[in-house]
C-alpha cells in the first residue's frame, strides 16, 4: 500500500466529476480532492454512512458531506449508474 495518500482503495467509480461555479469560487483545488479521495474510498464525512452503504450494495445514489479548509459545507452526489459525481453547495440543491 502506498501510505503517500490516505485513501488509496476505490470501491466505486465516480464517472465524470461536475461542479458548480460557486464551489469553484469557494472550494481549493486540495478541498476537492480530498474529498473526493474520501467519498471514494466510502468515507462519508458528515453523510449518512448507512444509506451510503446500502446504496453501494443496491447501486443507488451516494452523498457524501464535508467541510473546506475555509468552513463551507459541501456535497459530493455520485449519481446510481456512476455515469457522474457532482459537487455542490446545499443552497445549490
């Protein structure tokens, strides 16, 4: 295992990643990495671990919850075919 990143296993694929112009403006590059790094590997942040866990079993959508550096809350929703993972603001949804 490559102990140079913190969550080296993918349990799923995250299709195209979309984000909107506000996360852009308020989210680092290294927010969203890791993040997405996270959601990834089945660390939820602040999501519903529960849901999230059974949504991979029955290949449902997945929303992950975390927070940038700066404080912002934000979501990453990996829809059910995989096709693609948004990220988000909640005033955006």
């Amino acid at each position: 295992m490559d102990n140079t990143q913190p969550y080296p296993i993918a349990r799923f694929k995250i299709g195209r990643i979309v984000s909107t112009p506000q996360v852009m403006e308020r989210l680092t590059r290294a927010d969203i990495s890791l993040a997405l790094g996270r959601h990834q590997s089945d660390d939820w942040g602040e999501g519903d671990t529960q849901a999230n866990e059974l949504a991979l079993v029955e290949k449902r959508r997945l929303w992950s919850v975390f927070r940038a550096a700066n404080g912002t809350t934000f979501w990453l929703i990996t829809e059910a075919n995989r096709s693609y993972t948004t990220i988000l603001l909640p005033s955006e949804y």
